[in-house]
C-alpha cells in the first residue's frame, strides 16, 4: 500500500510540474511587431532526401509577411528530386537560395555539417534553422523574432506542432511530449537568474549571429546525433540564455512519413541518450514504467484476474486518473488526436521498446541507421 500511495505522490509532483510548464511557456503572438528596422533572418533548411516535404515548407516560408529574410536550403547530398525542386522554386523567387553539400566528412554527423554549410553561406543577422518537414504560419518570422527580441534570447526552440497521419503515429507521437512536460521543470529553468540549459528541439533553433558563433556554430556538436540538445549546453556554457516556447500556433512539423521512418527516428533518439549515460536511459526507462505505465497494468489486474478487490484499487484507479487528466492538458494544448490518451499504455510501450532495443545496440557496440547513414558503433559520431 505505501508503495503504491508513493507511486501516486510521484504524479501529482508530475501533474503540479506539467501545469507550472504549461502556464509558463510562452507563445508567439499573431499581432507582434517587428523593429523599425528589421533585421535580416536568414531561413536555414537542411534538406536530405526531402521530396515529399521540401515544396510545402518553402512555399510556407514564401508567404511570410515580414519584410527582411533569405532562404538557404542545402541539398545534402539528396538521392531524389529535393534539388530539382528547390531550383525550380528559387529561378521564381530570389529570396530562395540553393546550396550543393560537400561529402560528409567522418568525424562529422550529418544533420551538423549541413547546418555548419548553411550558417556559413547566410548573411542574417539571426539564424534560423528549420527541419525540411516543417510548414509555417504566415506570421511565423514576424512572431518569434519579436519574442527572441522581448525574451533577449541567445537560442529561441520549442515545441512545434507534431502532424501524424497514421494511426500508430497518431498513438505513439503525442507522449513524447507528455513525458518532456511533465519531467522536465521547464517553468523553473526559464526564470533562474543563472543561465540554465532548456530544451531544443532541431525542428526550430533561432539564434542571433554573434551567439551563434561565438560557441563556434554546430562545429561545437558536429559529432552528435542529438546535435540540437547539445546546442543549449553549449549556449548556456557561454553565458547566454537558452528558452523554450510555445510553437505550436506558428509551426507544424510532420517527423516521420511511415510506421518503419519512426522506429527508426525513435531509435536514433535513444541512442543518442544511451551514448551520453546507458545507466541513465535504463533509469528514464524504469521510471517511466513505474509511473506512466504500470497503473495500467495494476487496474487492469485488480478488475480482471484478481479473486477479489485489492486495498489499493482505489490509489491505482486515482493514478490513472491523474495519468489521464495530464495527458488532457497536454494534448489539448497541443491539439493532439485524443486516441493517443484514450491508447496511451500502447504508445508508452512503443518507447519503452525503442529504448530498450537502442540500449542493448550500445551496449554490443551496433550502430544506428538515420538518413542512409550509419552512425555510432565503430563511428567517431555519437
């Protein structure tokens, strides 16, 4: 009994965090203003093998009303037709600019030497790097750049909206969320006197120029497959600060096209987190089992095998209850399909078995596949 009266503690902490960081992030605002002189964004998109998606996301990023950008998309070394495309766009728009990448060099990831390409080709005073799966409100520039602004931010990320199309994305994408917003004090980390790392999410990293390079770009991170969390460190370390936001209302991300592309999307990210503490990635693994998903399996037990009802059915059914209400508020606020909560014991499974399976490739010294590239095991990337 004391054990699960614990376990139900641990998650109203969780729900009381997840609240503070819902009330706490801020949004971008359809009716900010821009500087009476606006400076020069340059829109940075790596782009690899991007057909499908790179139209969509340039042709958003055309109909931005603010009135000083460029748009730089690097053709990482693409197999199909994303160069084709973004020619075709940039013969009709001058603001649409083509980069060819260089081979990748070994002691580099591929996401880093694209975006290091980018950042030296752009002229802006702020850099933005943008995901190719990624489609923009129109007020989108115009927005985030007065929050950096306001914020007096040195890296501005966030959380986009995450698309899903399928039905097992629809189920699995939304907890990744869950599980940031509610472990994560991010209410409490934006408001330290003292730079502190935030999260960055590489579908949206805007940063002024000189911050930027002053941490040396993404050749500080450019053996990292989680390049984008490692660029908040790097940020903090040099005494700037590092903020999460609201993206959602501005930004729409579509991660993964398959069922197979998000397994292996989920793979890379646990891999990455086992290639920083495999001891670690257990722990996150073990505690999210005791507190997101075991009380499933105790209802379900109590209601459905047990002879007779236990003392503490009525704790297991109050820490479903509060798993349920935390997922409300997050999938509200982020307009999530409400088949991820109703599933929500399936979709955490799914991690738990990606990060299962990316711990024990570590732990053999395999490496993980992103892109049509392999990485980590007898790599020099991680």
């Amino acid at each position: 009994m004391s054990y699960q009266l614990i376990v139900a503690a641990g998650l109203v902490l969780f729900l009381f965090n997840l609240i503070l960081n819902l009330r706490n992030l801020r949004t971008p605002r359809a009716d900010s203003r821009v500087p009476g002189s606006p400076p020069l964004v340059s829109v940075l998109v790596p782009a690899r093998d991007e057909e499908m998606n790179i139209r969509a996301c340039l042709e958003s990023l055309q109909a931005q009303d603010y009135p000083n950008y460029e748009v730089l998309v690097l053709d990482d070394n693409s197999a199909d037709g994303t160069g084709d495309i973004v020619e075709e766009i940039s013969a009709r728009d001058g603001r649409v600019r083509l980069v060819r990448g260089e081979p990748l060099p070994e002691d580099w990831a591929g996401k880093p030497f694209a975006c290091y390409q980018l950042a030296e080709e752009a002229v802006g005073d702020w850099l933005l790097f943008v995901d190719a799966d990624t489609t923009h409100a129109p007020h989108m520039l115009r927005s985030v750049l007065s929050l950096a602004l306001e914020l007096k931010t040195s890296l501005l990320s966030g959380f986009p909206r995450q698309l899903a199309g399928s039905f097992p994305q629809k189920v699995v994408i939304p907890v990744l969320y869950f599980i940031i917003l509610s472990w994560m004090p991010l209410w409490w980390l934006h408001r330290s006197r003292q730079p502190k790392t935030s999260l960055a999410i590489g579908q949206f990293l805007l940063f002024p120029r000189d911050a930027y390079w002053r941490i040396g770009g993404h050749r500080a991170v450019k053996s990292r497959i989680l390049e984008d969390v490692w660029l908040g460190i790097e940020i903090t370390r040099s005494g700037g600060r590092h903020m999460a936001v609201d993206l959602s209302p501005v930004v729409a991300c579509n991660m993964y096209r398959s069922f197979g592309a998000m397994w292996e999307g989920f793979i890379k990210w646990c891999y990455s987190v086992a290639a920083m503490s495999r001891l670690g990635l257990f722990a996150l693994i073990a505690a999210g089992y005791i507190f997101f998903l075991a009380p499933f399996y105790w209802l379900w037990n109590d209601f459905f095998h047990a002879a007779t009802p236990t003392v503490w059915r009525e704790v297991v059914i109050f820490q479903v209850a509060v798993i349920l209400l935390m997922r409300g508020l997050i999938d509200t606020r982020f307009k999530e399909p409400v088949v991820s909560a109703i599933l929500h014991p399936f979709g955490i499974s799914f991690l738990f078995a990606g990060a299962l399976y990316a711990g024990g490739k570590r732990i053999v010294g395999a490496g993980v596949s992103w892109k049509k590239r392999i990485y980590g095991g007898e790599s020099a990337v991680e």
